[in-house]
C-alpha cells in the first residue's frame, strides 16, 4: 500500500487478509481491505480524507442483522449510545451527529426529532457503505457541516449480482435469544440491459431484552419494519440516473421517555411511540468522465414523523429538503476542483389537536462552493475550499430573520518517509440558526433577533506510520461552536482530545486496538449530558479491541471483541440536580463464522454478546450521571445465530 494511503487510527479498514493452509483457505479473502471500500471513494487519499473512517464490507456485513453501535463497533472515536435503535444518538469525537452533514444516498438527513428519540435511525441491513469525516468536512460537504459529515450509501443491484447475472438476492435470518428476536430479511436483484433494481425488506419482532443483572427493561422489545427500493439505468457512455426511497417503522410501547425512562429509571411506565423515517434520493451522475466536464446533479428528501398520543396527542413532524449542482473539474492524475451550488430547506413542526397547539419553523439555505483537491509533489498533498451560505428563517411566531456567512477549509498531509506521514486541517464554518426539537416549540417565547447564527471552528493535526502489517496512527482534535443553539439562548460548545490506535495483520488474521478521548464543555465548563445534549456527550475515555482468526479449517474463522470506557468524574455544581461520576466498564464479544465449502451460497455465524454478562449502560447512553434516573442498559448476555443464504 503506498505509504500516503496508510490505515489511519479512525478508519475501520485493515490490510486485505487472504486465508492460507489449505486449498479451500487460500480461496477465502477477508473483505476487510479498507482499499476495497475506499477506492469507491472518488476522493480516497485526498488531504481532506486524512481523518475519515470507512466501514468495511465485513464490518457492515456483521451488522446487518444488529444496529448502529454494530456498524461503528471497533472504532472507538465513534459512539452510539441507547440500547435500542428508536433511542441510539451518535457522537464522532464527542460531538452528537445532528451537528454533522448526513446524507444517504446523497440526500440531507438530521431532521430535528423528540429529543428522547434519533434523528437518524437506520437499518444497517440495507447499507453497502459508511463514511465518517470528523471535525473537518470539505466545503463540498455541503451547509450544515459544522463538525465533519457522515455519509450513507445504500446497496445497488451491482452489489448483489455476479457478472453476467441477470437476477439474484439474499434471504437472512436471525435469532437471539435474550429478547427473544427474531429477524427475517429478503433482499433481490435484477438487471437487464442498462436497468437495474433493487428490493430489501426486513420485520423484526421480539420481547423485552434483560440487563446484565437480569432487571427485564419494559418497552425494549424489538418491532421494526424496513424497506428499500432502488432503480437506475446507466448508459454505455456511463450517464447514470438513480432513484431510491427508504422506509422505517417503528411503532411500539417503549419507556415512558424511550432513550432512559421515567423520572426514576426505566419502569414498566410506558407508552407507544409510533416513529417513521423515510428518504428519497435522485441522482445524475457521469461514471464515466475523466475531463473538465463531469456533472452530478442530487435531489433528496428525507422525513422523521413521531407520534406520541399520551398524554399530550403530540405530533413532530420535520422534514429536508436538498438540491446540489455540482461539476467536478478533472485536472489531470488525482487533482480535481469541484464548484457548485446547493439548497436546503428544513421543516419543523409540532401539532397537538387535543390542546390546539400547531407550532413550525423553517429555514432555507442557499450556498455556492468550490473545493480544490491537488497534490503539487509525490509527498504532499493539499485540499482547500470556501463556500458562502445564504439563510432565511421563520420561527414560530412567523418571525422572519436572515444571515449569511462565509466558510473555508484547509487540510494537508506530507510524507516524510515512505512509512511517516503528517497531516493536519482547520476549518470556519457558518451554521446559521437551526431547527430546533419540534416537541419543546410550545415551551419557550422565542425571540430570533436574540438568536446570533452559529458557527463552529475545527483543527486536527495527526500522524500515520506503517511497516509491513503494522499500523499506528494518532490525532489530536478540537471542535468548537460559537453561539449554538439552546432553544431561545446561545452558548459556546466545545470538543477536544485525541485518538490513537493501532492494527495489525498477518496472512490469516488481524488485530485492531483503538483508544479516543474527548471532553466536552459548555461556556468553558465541563458539565453533564443535560446541559450538552443535541451537542455532545461527557464520553471521557472510550477503548475498543478486535481480533479475528482463520481456523485453517475450511470456511471457519473466529474473533471476537472487547468494549470498554474508563471512569470519568462528573463536576457536581448544581444541589438541586447531584450528579455522580461515570464508572467505566468492560463487555467481551466473540463470534464463530462458518462457510461451508461444499455450500458456497451459505453463511452461519454463532455470536455471544457480553459473554460474561455485564451489567452496564455505553458511555454514550444518556442519564448515567443523575442518580434520580436509571439509564437504559445495554442488554445482557446474548446468544445469536445468523444465517445467509443467497440466490
């Protein structure tokens, strides 16, 4: 691998490992390559990549039949808390995604939910590929980008189908026997000339799960339902047209407050939540264009409906709409200028018939951008880019406010040596006003010339070194943001601290330990989960360990994992509201995979989580620092079997 293409310490990608010992071993290739997933990348390798992570194929493959914490699981800089997926939060270097720019399948997500849900609920089962960029995001990113962007990308029938195929797919089932959930997942493919589809579909029901001290959280049982759908016609010259519409539902009794309880914990006070998200994304793109002319056209809209009839009959529905017009000016080797233009429009609104309350805001961005991505010698490598945002407004009260700001990024690494690479970026971004969570409108007399736009300052510096199947890698970060958003008030927030990590791999196996740091701050000061929720979360120190192993046994390999975070000390300022420190934890996972040799359609994988079941909430969990309420802990000793067959 040259040496600028080096594993960084975030990445979730190892060296490509190929079985060895036998006839049948030597034919199994581990798709943890992260060239495999990065190379799809039109820009892998470029300065402003230096930070990103990319999910492998295995990694994402493991999950499908899991949840978020799986996808990002082994990457420590990456965390997603609640122990069910109507509640998982993500947070990338302690700063919570609705602060990032998320798309799926190119269009704008993080629509502002009930702050006791996600906004960005996803079934890992429909993924082909993950990328985060944290801290520092390109200006082609596009608004709303304040600290990185993480980006979706859902399965195309290529994925699924061999060459010269015309029709094939999946079936996958699943069963895990704490809760007691059983999932079923149909996912088929057919192309025919210059057309192609794509289909998925997945139910998955259950009970509710045990902690590892054996308490029975009520309103954690398993009840969602998955759709995709995807068209696309490309032509002989490469122009590619794409349609894709997603759809979750999940509509069940959970927690009274469904990310921790009720005032004293999780109890069997419940009520139904009935959430849906749903995205839509059209594309035009040249697969094909090496020259000046290589234009890439996206449509999207994304919507999260929530729907909590007791006690309030409270409606929250937000959506997103995004446009970008985009060329990308092919230079010559791997410099590229990209210059373009783009939209978005987001919706909140909050709507209780029982007490006549309809509240909404609304705000319409408009920016035009230029990134330039260039490598003036063999060891350098630079990427820089502004972009200048327009924003109009209409609060709640039908108030109207404008603001509009500038942004500008810069990232560069060098290669010392062939095995040594520095790298670095800033970045000043405008995030003007956002949305704010549609179930508090009806709470505060807003006043919007009282709210100062946002905007949020980024630097990274780090290393890379590798040596034959060594990795080491490192990163020091920092995130601020200026006058964020605190329903009616403004405050500073801020993120800083460090990663580390390192990989190793060998002709049958690897390894992967990774370490992240962070502390958050509000106004200076450190504090709890309540004062920087939709912001941050206090994580402290968070570790993860991978290992896996090839048997030399044919089709038979093994691994497993280790989760864990240190202690942390919560400052404790406030007598009305005492806070306790976070303990830190441990949880061992370990898996067994069979492909039989004979059956080369068939997959079977044994799992155990937490296999000395411990009773613990993940550090991204919010509450663990109130003792009035309990968290929601994640479950306990799990036994699951998986398997794949396809067509």
């Amino acid at each position: 691998m040259p040496h600028n293409r080096a594993l960084r310490l975030s990445s979730v990608s190892l060296a490509a490992l190929v079985a060895a010992g036998s006839a049948q071993a030597q034919d199994l290739v581990y798709e943890l390559d992260p060239i495999i997933v990065e190379s799809r990348d039109d820009f892998f390798g470029a300065a402003d990549r230096a930070t990103s992570m990319y999910v492998s194929d295995f990694e994402l493959e493991r999950a499908r039949t899991g949840d978020l914490k799986d996808v990002f699981a082994g990457i420590a800089s990456v965390s997603v808390g609640g122990g069910i997926p109507l509640a998982q939060k993500i947070f990338v270097n302690g700063v919570d995604m609705l602060n990032l720019g998320v798309t799926i399948d190119g269009a704008a997500q993080n629509n502002r939910a009930f702050h006791h849900v996600s906004a960005n609920a996803i079934d890992p089962g429909l993924l082909k590929e993950v990328r985060a960029d944290a801290t520092v995001s390109p200006a082609d990113a596009g608004p709303y980008a304040l600290a990185g962007s993480v980006v979706f990308e859902t399965l195309d029938a290529e994925d699924l189908l061999a060459d010269g195929d015309r029709f094939g797919g999946n079936v996958r089932l699943s069963y895990g026997d704490n809760g007691e959930t059983f999932q079923r997942a149909l996912t088929a493919a057919g192309r025919t000339g210059g057309f192609s589809w794509l289909g998925y579909a997945k139910r998955a029901t259950g009970e509710d799960y045990e902690t590892g001290d054996g308490d029975v959280i009520g309103g954690t049982a398993a009840d969602l339902d998955s759709l995709l759908g995807k068209v696309a016609y490309e032509t002989d010259a490469g122009h590619r047209v794409e349609f894709s519409g997603l759809r979750l539902r999940d509509d069940a009794l959970r927690q009274y407050r469904a990310n921790f309880g009720g005032p004293v914990g999780p109890t069997d006070e419940l009520r139904v939540y009935d959430t849906t998200r749903t995205s839509y994304a059209l594309s035009y793109e040249t697969t094909q264009a090496t020259g000046l002319w290589d234009p890439l056209v996206k449509l999207g809209y994304s919507e999260s409906d929530i729907v909590v009839s007791e006690p309030f009959d409270s409606n929250g529905l937000s959506w997103t709409k995004s446009a970008t017009f985009q060329n990308t000016f092919n230079l010559g080797g791997d410099d590229t200028v990209v210059a373009g233009i783009d939209f978005q429009n987001r919706f909140g609104e909050y709507d209780s018939p029982l007490f006549s309350d309809y509240f909404t805001e609304e705000s319409r961005n408009t920016g035009i951008f230029v990134q330039a991505r260039l490598s003036p010698t063999e060891r350098l490598k630079l990427s820089f880019g502004a972009r200048y945002d327009w924003q109009e407004f209409e609060g709640v009260s039908g108030q109207d406010v404008s603001h509009s700001g500038a942004s500008g990024n810069l990232s560069a690494s060098y290669a010392l040596t062939d095995t040594f690479t520095l790298r670095g970026g800033i970045s000043s971004v405008f995030g003007g006003i956002d949305i704010e969570d549609n179930f508090l409108y009806d709470r505060f007399a807003f006043d919007y010339d009282d709210l100062d736009p946002s905007r949020a300052r980024n630097a990274t510096l780090g290393f890379d070194y590798r040596l034959g199947g060594l990795t080491l890698g490192g990163e020091l970060f920092a995130t601020r943001i200026d006058d964020a958003r605190d329903s009616g008030d403004n405050f500073d927030f801020e993120s800083r601290g460090f990663n580390i990590g390192a990989t190793y791999g060998w002709a049958s196996g690897f390894l992967r330990a990774t370490l992240s740091k962070s502390d958050v701050t509000i106004d200076g000061d450190r504090t709890t989960g309540f004062e920087t929720q939709d912001f941050g979360a206090p994580l402290g120190t968070v570790l993860a360990f991978e290992v896996e192993q090839d048997t030399g046994l044919g089709g038979l390999r093994v691994g497993g994992g280790i989760d864990a975070a240190l202690d942390y000390d919560i400052p404790d300022d406030d007598p009305a509201e005492p806070t306790t420190d976070l303990d830190g934890y441990g949880v061992v996972n370990v898996f067994a995979e069979y492909a039989p040799p004979r059956f080369g359609n068939l997959t079977l994988r044994a799992e155990v989580s937490n296999l000395f079941d411990a009773d613990y909430a993940d550090r991204a969990t919010y509450g663990g620092e109130f003792p009035s309420l309990t968290t929601l802990g994640e479950p306990g000793r799990t036994i699951s079997l998986t398997a794949v067959a396809r067509f």
